[in-house]
C-alpha cells in the first residue's frame, strides 16, 4: 500500500530550534571541543574535554565456558528480519558558523528554515534585492506547458509490506526507521500516524507471529533527536514518542517493559525459556542527536541497564539476541558509547550470540574480538539490506535460520524483487525471489563470530570474492 504527498509544500517544524535553543541555554560548560568531539569523533579536538570520557561499571566475571557447539544443528527455525533505515551527513560547518556569525539571531534561522512562517518578519538580513532588466518580455512559447503523458511528482511515499511466505515464522525484528526520508516534512502527529499505520499492518498481516521492533533515527520529530527521559519540557521532550510505542507495541510486548520503554525506548523480553532479547535505543549514540551536547554519558542509564541485564541472564543461563539500531564502532556513534559496549559484548561474549543492526541500508556484517586478544572473535553483529530503495539499492529483507537449542546464526537469505519490473507494474505485486544463501555463497558453515572471521581474512586476501561480497 502506498501514500503519497503530491504537494511538496515545507512545514514549520519550530520544535527543531527549539530543540536547539534548549540545549544551548541549558548545557553547563559547554565547550566547542565538546561539540568538535562529538560531531566528528576523536579528530583531535576532544583530548581534554572530561564530559566525553566516562565508563560503565561492568560485573568482571569469570565468565561462563563458551558453547563450542556453534554449529549444531537439531530443529531449525526461521526468523524474519525486516529493517527500513537511512543515513544522514554530519553537520561539518555548524560549530564554525555558531561562532563567526556576526549578529546572528533566532529570527534569522527560523526565517531561513520555515521561509515566511511568521518569525522573520523583523529580521533585516533577510530582505535584499537583485536589479532585474524591466522587459520588455518576447512572447511565451505556449507549447512548453503541453502534457502528453501524465506526471505524478511525489513529496514522500510511506511503503508498507506485505508478503507471502511458505516457511513459518517464528520471530520478526524490526530494526527501525519505518519514518520516510521526507525530513524536511516531518512532525510529531506525521510521524505518530506513519508508526501507527506499520504496527497495525505488521498486526494484521502477522496476526500469529511475536514482532520485537526498536527505534530509529527517524522517528522522533526532529529527527535525531532523542532527549533524556529527565527533560519534561513539552517542547523538546521525547516523551510523546516513548509513550506512543508502549502503547503501540503492547500488542507483542509484556507489561513489563512498559518502564524502561517510557525510560529511554529499550527494553528486554524472555522470548522463550532460554532465549532472551534485548532491544537497545542507541540512537543516543548517534553523532547527530544534538543531544549528545546536553549530556553525552550514558543517557537514561541504558548501557549499565545493558550490563545489569546480561549479568542476569548469565546467571540464568539464557542465550541473548541483541537489537541495536546503529552499529556501533562506526564513526557515526560516540566513540565512548561503542567502547563501553563492546567491554560488554567482550565480558558477556559466552552469552550473547547474535546482534541485529539497521540504519545503513546495506547488507553486511561487523565482527568483534576481544579487548585483550585483538585476534580471537568474541561477536557477531548483521545488518540486513532495506525495504527502501535509497541509492542504488533494490528492495530487500533477510530471513536467519537459527539453531533453537544454542540460538546460533546458522544461514542468512536475501530476498528482493525486480525494481524496474515493478515500476513498470505498479499495480500487480512484486514477485520476491531469494537472492542468496550467505552460507551457500561463502561457503561458511554457520554465521558464528569464527567463520566470519575465516571470511573476513578470505576477502582481503581474494579480490574477486571481496568485488562479488561488494556487489
């Protein structure tokens, strides 16, 4: 089902400046190295700024024996994992910009954004001509406006998936950004509606099936932008987005993840005796979540709750899957938060057996090794492609057999459909073929933090296979 906005017209969104006025009046000490650190991560210019280093205190162990049994295989169950994401480019200028702008004013920016939405009617800098000839014009040319085939320009289109599949399904993930790119158009009641509309889709077209979903970048309004669950001020506040999705997804959730959901917009679940899963928010990593400035420890307590969490499930002696929606030791997420995590991925790495990511659109996979043995693999973090099409990219989801007794990745498919045949079709649904076997195409054994190792050296050692795993 698609929905279109034809009109294209830009909306005021004044919660963003306020957003930002709010940081900027209320961060104690801010200093541009903190900003310089944050927004472009370690480039020299955060060494000495304390507010950036922090830790999370972590159980030291000893550690469970490892499960060496990684491939075993007894009863096999498919898992559907359907991600929509986006990437965004950082904000290179805006610290150099804050500081040199001579007269700079609220009235200015606004004026500048929302273009005539009643807040820039003082603002001198902002009226100016061009000397234009006076005419006389010649005559129009009355053939450029003939239509000979009907144009539709499209503002935004919200897909919303439904497929038919012969395998059964035992657990959808959902690993965020179900917003569209339209962030120029984007606002609380928008945004509310569109994860609306997905959660009551997902229920009805998977009306049997547990859908575990995180949060994206996307879709707080501004985008990005995930206050501390302390700050109340309506304006700015998160809250509205953190109370939407407990409601929302009661429907697959119990009712004790309601508190940390209404905390931050994490939580975890016993999915079955044995089988936890945690679901992260940390898209208060992200390097372009302004409010990284106001504080950028450990917000809402989320790592330590991390931390807290395992230690229990290792004493219970459950398998852990891990959803997290920006991979973290990318640049994009705060260099101290992907630290810490992966001290609590190295210290839990006999409990914890897969990690789903989202937000890059691309299909691929991250290994981590161990803090004190920088060769031995620890954990395995995937990312599956996107239902949007983005740049260069066909639409496509992954379906993971996992091993029900270990909780192993045993295979990974990609499934896609024709892009071009289906624009050619817009009205017959697109045919959706399985594209690959991860397993079959590199000749793995299962998707354990080992074999990817073996493939990982593999690729930098055979260009052919690193230009196909590209491809």
């Amino acid at each position: 089902m698609l929905e279109h906005n034809t009109h294209c017209e830009p909306l005021m969104r004044q919660n963003l400046w306020e957003t930002i006025a709010y940081i900027l009046n209320n961060t104690k000490g801010l200093t541009s190295s903190r900003i310089c650190g944050i927004v472009f991560q370690g480039s020299g210019c955060s060494e000495d700024e304390p507010s950036l280093e922090w830790t999370v205190n972590v159980d030291p162990g000893p550690k469970p024996q490892a499960n060496r049994e990684n491939n075993r295989r007894t009863d096999v169950r498919d898992i559907l994992y359907i991600k929509l994401s986006i990437q965004m480019k950082p904000l290179e200028t805006i610290a150099y910009i804050l500081n040199n702008t001579k007269g700079l004013t609220s009235s200015r920016i606004c004026g500048i954004v929302f273009q005539g939405s009643g807040c820039s009617e003082d603002e001198p800098s902002l009226e100016w001509t061009v000397n234009v000839d006076p005419g006389p014009k010649p005559q129009a040319n009355r053939e450029n406006n003939r239509r000979t085939d009907q144009q539709i320009s499209q503002c935004y289109t919200i897909i919303i998936l439904s497929i038919l599949f012969l395998q059964k399904i035992d657990y959808i993930y959902m690993t965020g950004d179900i917003v569209d790119h339209a962030i120029w158009n984007t606002s609380i009641q928008k945004n509310s509606d569109v994860i609306t509309k997905v959660t009551q889709k997902m229920r009805t077209d998977f009306p049997d099936t547990p859908v575990y979903p995180i949060l994206g970048n996307h879709e707080p309004s501004p985008l990005n932008a995930y206050a501390p669950h302390y700050i109340t001020d309506e304006k700015v506040s998160t809250k509205w987005l953190y109370e939407l999705v407990a409601d929302l997804w009661s429907v697959w959730l119990p009712p004790d993840t309601r508190e940390t959901i209404l905390r931050g917009g994490f939580y975890t679940v016993l999915a079955r005796p044995g089988f936890r899963i945690i679901v992260l928010n940390n898209n208060v990593c992200y390097n372009l979540n302004w409010w990284l400035v106001y504080n950028p420890k450990d917000q809402d307590g989320q790592l330590q709750w991390l931390a807290d969490t395992l230690l229990q499930a290792e004493n219970d002696g459950e398998n852990v899957h891990i959803l997290a929606h920006i991979p973290t030791g990318d640049t994009e997420c705060l260099r101290t938060w992907s630290r810490e995590f992966h001290k609590i991925i190295d210290r839990f790495e006999n409990t914890i057996r897969a990690i789903f990511n989202g937000h890059t659109h691309n299909d691929h996979f991250h290994v981590y090794y161990a803090t004190n043995e920088s060769t031995r693999p620890i954990s395995m973090a995937i990312n599956g492609g996107s239902v949007t099409t983005f740049n260069d990219l066909n639409s496509n989801y992954k379906t993971y057999s996992v091993d029900s007794a270990t909780y192993n990745i045993l295979d990974a498919e990609t499934w896609i459909f024709n892009l071009t045949e289906a624009n050619i079709n817009p009205n017959v649904n697109p045919t959706w073929y399985k594209l690959y076997s991860f397993k079959d195409q590199y000749g793995v054994e299962s998707l354990s933090p080992i074999e990817l190792d073996k493939l990982t050296h593999k690729l930098a050692a055979n260009r052919s296979l690193l230009e196909e795993y590209s491809r």
